[in-house]
C-alpha cells in the first residue's frame, strides 16, 4: 500500500505539472515549488535552534490557514523565542498569506514523498508540528514518527467514510500511531479514534469561531462598499458556483431594487468574472474597479480578488453560502458572526453548525429560486423576526468560542 500511496503521489505531481501550461492554479502549484529546498535550506542555514526552537504549522488552504490563525497567533504570545514556519499545500493560501506577520518564514509544502518528507526535516528540525484540520500527508507522517517528532492536529474533525475507520483501513490507520494528540471538533471525531483504539484526543471544539469573533470584534472599514451599499439593504452571494448561481441570478434579476448585491464567486479567476458578468442583466461593477460614481450605479458589486469576503460580510442583511450544490457548503461562520441570517443549498449536513441553526431559525435551506423569494419576503416583512433571527447567530458563535484556550492550555501544561 506504501508503494501505491507513493506512486499516486507522483501521478499527482505529474499531472499537475502536465497541466501547469493551461491551468492558472496547476501553475501556481508547479512555479511556487521551484527551488523550494534551496530556499529552505537559506532560511534555516544560520538557525540557532537552542535558542529559537521551530514549531511548523501547515494549513492546506486558505480556509484552513484561518481556521488555526488563532493558535499560530496565541502560540507566537505564549513563545515569543520560538520561530514559527508556516506551510500551505494550495496556492489560495500561499498566495494570499505568503507574508503573513506572525510567520518567521512561509513556504509551499513539497510533494509527499518519502525523499522530500526527509530532506524537509533535515532543513527543518522542528521541535514540533501542527496540522490544521487534516491534510494526512502520510510519507511526511511516517519521517516524523521515526524522528519522534511530536505531531498535533487541532480542529480535526473525522467521519465515519473515512478510510481510518473501513475494515479494510489497516494501513492507514497505522500511519496515525505517531500522532501525538489529536484535538477534535466535535463527540463524534473523538468517539470514532477510540472506536480504533486511539485515546489521545480531547474534544476541544472548533477555532474558527474563535477566529470570526476576533474578526468581528476588530472589523476594518470599506468606504467604497459603504458608498455601493448607500443605506439599501444588502444581500451577499458568498463562495457562489454556477450551480448557486443558477438559482441566484432569477432572484437577482427580480429584486434589483429592494437590495445591493454583492456576490464574491469561489473561483475568481478570469473567465469565471466574464461569465458571471456575462450572465448578469443589472448595472455590475468589479472590486477591484470600484469608484464613487460607478458605485452608485451598479446593483452588483462583484468581487474579483480574494481575502476580503469574510469582512464584508458586516455589510449584510442577508447571505447566500455557496457549494450547497456540489460536495458541500463554504463557511457559514463568517457571516454569522455579523449576526446575519443565511442560506443555502441542500449539501449542508458535514456541517454541525449549519445543521444547528436550521434547527434552531438562523440558517435556510433552499433548493430553487421561487424558495429563496419566498423566505427572503417573510423575513424582510418581519423586522421583529430578523431581529431575533441575528441575535441568534450572533449567540451562536459566541456560545462556541474557547477551542483556542483549550488548544493552549495543552501545550502550556506539557512544555
């Protein structure tokens, strides 16, 4: 299995770079690992690491990245002297995050052979490791068991599909022994470790509400959305696909008037913009073209860059959260921190806090427009309702903060 594990790694590394001359993201992937370990090599030649011990953090993406910002930030309070590497394996996180401030050095993860996964640690020589959320990089795992490197994963979240607890996971279950705790999301990550004899997890809870609180609570200003939204309520299109925007555009199209929409499409990349552009029948105007006189005429402001969707959402009254029409919905954290009410499509249950608000009247889902129309309408006819609707969400997150404290509380206890 080890030989095939490797083998698809490779495959993987091959096609990627067959691609890079057609495929923007494929090319980022293949440039931002050119020289990589001349680079590394560089950065920790002189690294007095007596004195300034390494802990390595990796975040696959983006979203992960923000998800375990907490724990990089609180750890870089808690050891001042340690040096801080942060990894991505996507190119949305690197190229987004490459000069992140709490980092002492950000770089590309490289591909997760046996070779790389040693030479990496050679450079490296970390005191420690934390993997945020998953990325089972199982080479990179099987280096740092035999180092007895000690390897942490915080927010992880498991699910009973996964190949850890099949019967025929054996392998891969293995390449867990050398983790040294694992801390979970939620009862059901932590049940089913110790339904394969795993005991080292605790149930700390999720650090991304950690993390939109903060953002919350220390919110920047966007004079330029202030002036598109120019006191209108207005709707935001989070995350979209085409499939969400097969149901969003009728919607759009009908309540042109009643709100100012802002829709920031998961993929932002050029053709993605002209399609949506394209398909859009009221006066839209891009973010990264935005004035004061172009504002006041556009319906849509349609964000072409990335990094900024999550700070908009104080801007709504209302959100739609895409991939609900897909593998599963984006974060809805993020606009519910605002106190704003959501929706979205139907592929929501991996996630405990949209099934929660659906439960509990702060989250709808909706399968077609003549949906949407309808429970928007009841809700904007209702100030009262909406009222309690945003106050609920606003709770909601606060009731789930704390996982960061826990995180931290472990690591203090066992220096």
């Amino acid at each position: 299995m080890g030989l095939l594990y490797t083998l698809g790694i490779f495959l993987y590394g091959f096609l990627l770079k067959a691609a890079s001359p057609f495929n923007p993201k494929a090319r980022q992937w293949v440039e931002g690992r050119k020289r990589l370990f001349q680079a590394l090599a560089t950065a920790y030649r002189d690294a007095d690491r007596e004195a300034r011990p390494v802990t390595w953090f990796h975040a696959s993406s983006l979203g992960e990245f923000e998800q375990g910002r907490p724990i990089i930030e609180a750890f870089r309070k808690a050891y001042p002297g340690s040096r801080i590497l942060l990894t991505f394996f996507s190119p949305s996180g690197y190229a987004v995050r490459h000069n992140y401030d709490q980092a002492d050095e950000v770089f590309y993860l490289p591909l997760d052979t046996p070779r790389n996964a040693l030479r990496w640690l050679q450079i490296v020589r970390p005191e420690r490791v934390v993997f945020i959320k998953y990325d089972f990089w199982f080479n990179m795992l099987d280096a740092l068991r035999v180092k007895q490197i000690p390897v942490f994963f915080v927010s992880v979240k498991f699910r009973p599909s996964q190949l850890f607890f099949r019967w025929y996971g054996g392998w891969f279950r293995r390449k867990l022994d050398g983790i040294t705790w694992f801390f979970a999301q939620n009862d059901e990550s932590q049940q089913l470790l110790h339904s394969i004899g795993m005991k080292n997890v605790s149930v700390t809870g999720d650090t991304r509400f950690d993390r939109v609180f903060a953002m919350a609570a220390n919110r920047d200003s966007f004079p330029a959305v202030e002036h598109f939204a120019n006191g209108q309520p207005v709707f935001i299109c989070g995350s979209t696909w085409k499939e969400d925007e097969e149901l969003l555009f009728p919607f759009i199209h009908e309540n042109g008037g009643k709100f100012k929409f802002i829709i920031a499409p998961h993929d932002t990349g050029t053709e993605r913009i002209k399609y949506i552009i394209g398909q859009l029948k009221v006066p839209v105007v891009r973010y990264s073209e935005l004035t004061a006189a172009s504002a006041a005429q556009a319906s849509v402001l349609l964000v072409d860059s990335v990094g900024i969707l999550a700070q908009l959402y104080q801007y709504a009254k209302l959100a739609y959260i895409g991939g609900g029409f897909g593998v599963a919905i984006h974060n809805i954290q993020e606009p519910v921190t605002f106190g704003v009410p959501v929706f979205f499509g139907p592929k929501y249950h991996k996630f405990r806090e949209a099934v929660e608000l659906v439960e509990q009247g702060g989250a709808f889902c909706v399968y077609t427009t003549a949906e949407l129309r309808g429970k928007v309408a009841e809700i904007m006819e209702d100030q009262k309702s909406y009222l309690l609707m945003s106050d609920l969400c606003r709770r909601y997150v606060d009731d789930n903060r704390g996982a960061t404290g826990k995180i931290m509380d472990y690591f203090l206890e066992n220096r």
